[in-house]
C-alpha cells in the first residue's frame, strides 16, 4: 500500500490543526434555556411525545447549569410570552451568555418559513398560517436582538404535516433556516423530511440528546455529529438529524478534563477519518497511535475499506430500453396480454401508470360489447384513411403538411397539447375524451412519441399504423415518418 506526498502532507497538515486545545472548563456565563414541548392539540393531531420530550430535555440542560423555563401544551398567547420574555433574559444576560431554545411539537413549513404550532392552533386557508402558529424566526430575532455569542436552537419538530388537507401546505418537514452569526441550528431530520415521534415515550432525537449531553469534554459539533450516529442507528437509516453552525467560538455542554498536546492531535486525527473510504489515512492513524483506544474501531475500518475494493460494485441494470420495447409493443398491438405483460414485469416502472390505465379502458369496452343487445344491429364506424405521410425530414416542430385536416399546420408538439379529434376506443363515451386534452390520458413526452414512432418504423409494415388514432391515422403515418428520421 503507497502514501502519496500529497496524502502524507494531508495528513500531517491534519495533525497539527489538531494541536489546538479544547476548552478546560465550562464558562461562568448564563446559560438560558426555553423548552416547549407541545402535544395535546385541539384542533389536529395530538402526538404522544414532546412533552415528556421537552421535561427530559429540560432535566438534562438543568444538570448542566442551564436557567431552564419549561411550557408544556403552550397556547399561542403564551408561546409569544415566552419568546418575547426569553430574548429579555438573554439581553440581560449579556454579550457571554448562552441562549437555547428547544421546541418539540407539530411545526410546517410555508414558501421556505418555518411555523411552530401552538396547541390551539387551527387552520382552513393557508393564508391564515402566519396568525395562528409562530415563526420560528421570532427566536432568531430575539437571539440576534440580544447579541450574544452563543446561541443553540433545536427543533425536534419534523413530524407529518398536521395540515395535509391544504394543498398549499404539502412540503413535508421544515426548511433550512438562516440565522446570526454565532448560532447552531439542529434538526431532528433533514430538511425537508419527516422525523419519527417514537414509541418508547421519547423521540429517538432527543432520546439520544440525553444520552450524548452529559458527556464531558465533548465540543457542540462532536456531540451533535454522535447524536446522529445514534439516531440513523435507531432508525434504522430512516432519520437523519441535520445540523448547521455559524458558531466563532467553542462550546461543551459539559466541561472535560483538558487533553494533553498528543491526545488532542490523536482526537482530531481520529474524527477525520473514522468516515473515510480511503484505507491510507486509516493505516496512517494506526501507526501513529498503535495503542489508541481507537485502535479496535480502526482495524475494523481498515477491513471494510479493503474488503469492499475487493468486491467489484455491481453493474447498474437499465431497464429502460427493456420498458420501451414492451410498452412499445402493446401499444401497437392494443391488446390485453401484452399491457399485463409490461406490469408484470415492470409493476412500478416508468409507464406502468400508462398501461394500468390502458386496461382500464379496455376493461371497460369489453364490458359495454357484452351488455350489448345480441338483436341490435351492429354499428359500422366508417375508416379514416390516412393522408400520405410527409418523410424522415419531419421534425418535432414542423407543421404537417398531410394528415386529417384538423392536424394540417399543426406540429407534433401542439397536438400533444390539443384534444383529440376521434374516440380513442371505439364506443368511449364522449365525455371521457371529447374537448379533453390528449396528454392527461398519454404520457405524450417527446421522448415517449419517439419510442412510439420507433416500434411503427421496426414493424416493417402498415398493420401497426392502419388502426385507429385519436388524431387519425395520417397521424400515426407522420409519427412513423418523424422517427425515421431520428425523431429530430
């Protein structure tokens, strides 16, 4: 195994940035806590967790010498209160104080703001959004206002969006936040997605807050980095706590006995790279630290990375091409069996939708063809004979220059637009196609026509072209035409 000079001096550069010290002892300043734990709602969906959430939090930041104010099932009045009172406190405080505000409870997100829910929120139009929850950037503004260096909001707030019945509320989760300089923001999920409240009385999130808060000499990014390592390994992978910092100085919720030099090298070598995929940093840090406490976790490291250069990586499987040409064929032959043949083997693929629909339709004429009256004449439904086609130097944007006269002038991607001119199937009632637009019923992509035309051009003959079309058969002729051009 070779070390570049490039890797070496990554490595050496790594080495003396972790001479830095870690801070000795906790500050004398304030430290100010907010805790809000909101569960029992009146008006949507009550959650079973944040207020023994935000009891334990409080428990845990009391022990660690945080002014804790605790409200459970806050009320919109009161919420405000507090928040307003809490900014008071931290201007009180002074430039050396540590502001930190916890919420668990419902909380949306609305053209990228993010809404706490008080307990008697309720909401019909999302218009009214603003004047029933509260901004999470009202704490922000209260932290800035007061200017002091250290700030700390965290919001174990990503549940399901109580609101689902608005269609202007569908963003799941909460958005990332901007915020003044000297803040750390965590959130119990990735923005964006949707965090668990738990079963076991707590949530995973502050679950592993409690367990990871007390230990000592920790610096805040340290220990928010091992509530995530916790949390993806509760869940399964299924939540992923979020972080953003603007911090300029150190923070621990609680103090450590200080490092000497080579331990405080060996700590920051370590949390470089315990994530690493590339062995060579991996051996470095076993040479250099042979009798590391880390040691063990290394070596196993070590033998992931070889082992997984030593499996190749499988080869991704496209299926596309397999979909088109099965898609392809049933839509030529406009049969049953050949629709399930593509949902069979595709039930989730890219047209599934599509062909699901399609024998739905089919279903459906079947039907009416056999409730039909035995004695009742049959009805003949006259042939449109398709228009000579133009040839291969048709493009998506030229206008047809033969074809059923409704479609003459009309280029291929205004008709995927227009409605059709014919029933799709045979006795379709009207108002299931009629002034309708052709694409809610056909994935009528460029792409999609493309690989339509293609399987007209491979069938070699007019069979495929000779049946019906909702923009007549003149159309299917120019589609073929189109694609032997290289659907340009």
């Amino acid at each position: 195994m070779r070390v570049t000079i490039g890797r070496m001096a990554v490595l050496i550069t790594l080495l003396v940035w972790g001479m830095a010290g870690i801070a000795a002892a906790q500050s004398d300043a304030p430290r100010i806590a907010l805790i809000v734990g909101n569960g029992g709602y009146s008006s949507v969906t009550p959650l079973d967790n944040p207020v023994s959430d935000a009891e334990l939090m409080a428990q845990t930041l009391e022990a660690r010498g945080f002014v804790v104010t605790l409200l459970p099932d806050a009320n919109q009045v009161t919420m405000n209160r507090a928040i307003a009172q809490f900014g008071r406190d931290l201007r009180k405080g002074g430039k050396d104080a540590t502001g930190l505000f916890y919420y668990a409870g419902h909380a949306v997100q609305s053209f990228g703001s993010n809404y706490l829910l008080p307990t008697d929120a309720s909401l019909i139009n999302a218009a009214d959004l603003s004047l029933v929850a509260v901004p999470a950037q009202a704490v922000l503004r209260q932290m800035f206002s007061a200017k002091n260096k250290t700030n700390i909001v965290i919001l174990d707030a990503c549940r399901n969006n109580p609101f689902d019945d608005i269609p202007e509320l569908n963003d799941n989760g909460l958005a990332e936040m901007k915020s003044p300089t000297g803040t750390f923001l965590a959130y119990s999920t990735a923005p964006g997605a949707v965090a668990l409240d738990g079963v076991g009385g707590n949530s995973p999130f502050t679950l592993a807050l409690a367990d990871q808060i007390p230990v000592a000499g920790l610096p805040i990014e340290q220990m928010f980095k091992n509530v995530r390592v916790e949390v993806i390994e509760q869940t399964g992978g299924q939540q992923t706590p979020w972080d953003s910092s603007s911090l300029t100085n150190d923070f621990f919720f609680t103090a450590g006995v200080p490092l000497s030099a080579e331990e405080q090298a060996e700590e920051q070598l370590w949390a470089s790279v315990q994530n690493s995929t590339d062995p060579v940093p991996v051996v470095l840090f076993m040479r250099g630290y042979p009798n590391s406490k880390y040691i063990d976790e290394a070596r196993a490291l070590l033998d992931r990375i070889v082992d997984a250069e030593r499996t190749p990586a499988a080869e991704p499987v496209d299926t596309t091409a397999e979909q088109e040409r099965l898609i392809g064929i049933a839509q030529s032959s406009g049969s049953v069996a050949d629709y399930e043949a593509y949902l069979a083997a595709f039930p989730e693929g890219i047209y599934a939708e599509f062909a699901a629909f399609e024998l739905k339709i089919l279903a459906e004429k079947a039907e009416r063809v056999a409730a039909q009256d035995e004695t009742e004449e049959p009805v003949v439904v006259a042939s449109r004979a398709p228009a000579a086609p133009m040839g291969p130097e048709l493009t998506f944007l030229m206008p047809f220059t033969s074809g059923d006269p409704a479609i003459m002038g009309k280029s291929i991607e205004e008709l995927v637009t227009g409605s059709p001119l014919f029933s799709p199937i045979e006795g379709l009632p009207e108002e299931l196609w009629k002034e309708q637009n052709c694409s809610n019923c056909h994935q009528w992509t460029k792409d999609a026509l493309c690989t339509q035309g293609t399987t007209y051009v491979n069938a070699g003959n007019d069979e495929a072209v000779s049946k019906q079309h909702p923009y007549g058969g003149g159309f299917k002729l120019n589609l073929r035409a189109w694609a032997s051009g290289g659907c340009k």
